[in-house]
C-alpha cells in the first residue's frame, strides 16, 4: 500500500516537472531556462528534479516524447481516412508531422532534440531519441502497408526501407527549419515536396485518374 502511495507521488512530481520545464522552455528558452527555475515552478526540491531526470537534456526529451505520444490519435485519425492518393496521403502525412513539430516544440528546443542522437551517445536522451522516431515510424509503416495493400505501391517494394528514405527526408526539412530562422513552415513543406515526390514516383504503382 505505501509502496503503491509512493509511486503515484513519484509520477505526479514527475509531471508537475515536466509541465514546469516544457513552460519555461517555451516561454523564456532552453538555454535560458535553469533545473533551479524548474523546480521553483514545479513547487519540488532541485534535488529532486536531478534525481527524476539527471540533467537538462533528458528532461527536454522526456517532454518531446510527451508531446509526440499525445499527438498519437491526431495522427491516427488522419491515418483511419487516408486519401486514395498515395502520394497525396504521404505529402499530407508529412505536413501533419512538421505542424505537430513545431506546434510543441520551440526551434531552439528542436536543435537539442536533434543533436542527442550524436552528441549524447548511448546515454539517455540518445536513447529517448530512438523512442521518438519509433513512434512515429510505427504509424508511417501503418500506411505504407495500407497503401500497398491497395495496390497503390508496387508489391516488391521494401516498405521498411521507403520507410526510412521518407522519415530521412522529413528530418532533413526539418533541420533546415530549426537551423535557418529566416525559413517558415511553408517554405519547409515546399522545400521537402521534391524530393518525395521524386522517391515516390519510383515505388508508386497507380494514381486515381
């Protein structure tokens, strides 16, 4: 009984941090942003911060994966009425993606999500990273199947693989997006249609007349 007691404290603390860093991230930026000013926000010790999340990057990435787990059925939804186009489902899907992206997520916090996988090694948020694309290419791998399922892209083609090659396009445009302040949403979306519609061309077997 007390054990289960103090596993609910531990979550809700755990939350009432994350809600105070994603807050202070947005507001006042990560850099910004001290584990002190968190726990003031979050009503817990400095210690225990540290003692959830050991350092700053993991608690970043701990609210990325939040926020992308919460966008979960926005997606599904979307996923539940594909277009009949595969193309056109797959550029849509991808623009759902980046608005997600940026709807959550300041570029500032995007440039540290995205330099854990190289710069932390096997370390936590490297690993929190992983946990965040597997998300997101779960559902991406649902519609490719449906798609060929269809007949709609061709029956050779290695969907892991289209998989991979559409996932490295979209993170393209969107490190272009966190690295370049003078680029929007839409010239990001613009500037990644090329490319998929080019890889696409190759694996897509017919399109509504």
């Amino acid at each position: 009984m007390a054990g289960g007691l103090r596993k609910k404290q531990k979550v809700r603390r755990s939350e009432q941090v994350l809600d105070a860093a994603d807050t202070l991230f947005r507001d006042h930026g990560y850099e910004e942003t001290k584990i002190e000013d968190i726990a003031e926000l979050a009503s817990v010790a400095s210690a225990t911060v540290y003692n959830y999340f050991k350092n700053k990057p993991n608690l970043l990435m701990e609210i990325a994966l939040r926020h992308i787990s919460a966008a979960v059925p926005e997606r599904q939804r979307f996923l539940d009425r594909l277009p009949l186009d595969p193309v056109e489902g797959i550029i849509e899907f991808e623009k759902l993606l980046a608005n997600q992206a940026v709807r959550h997520l300041t570029r500032e916090s995007w440039r540290v999500v995205m330099a854990a996988r190289f710069t932390e090694g096997n370390g936590i948020a490297h690993r929190t990273g992983r946990r965040l694309n597997l998300v997101i290419r779960r559902q991406y791998m649902s519609m490719l199947r449906t798609y060929q399922l269809r007949g709609s892209i061709r029956p050779e083609v290695d969907l892991s693989v289209l998989c991979d090659v559409l996932i490295g396009i979209g993170d393209a445009a969107l490190t272009r997006l966190v690295t370049s302040p003078a680029m929007t949403l839409e010239t990001m979306r613009e500037a990644a249609l090329p490319h998929l519609r080019l890889v696409l061309l190759g694996v897509v077997s017919s399109r509504p007349q």
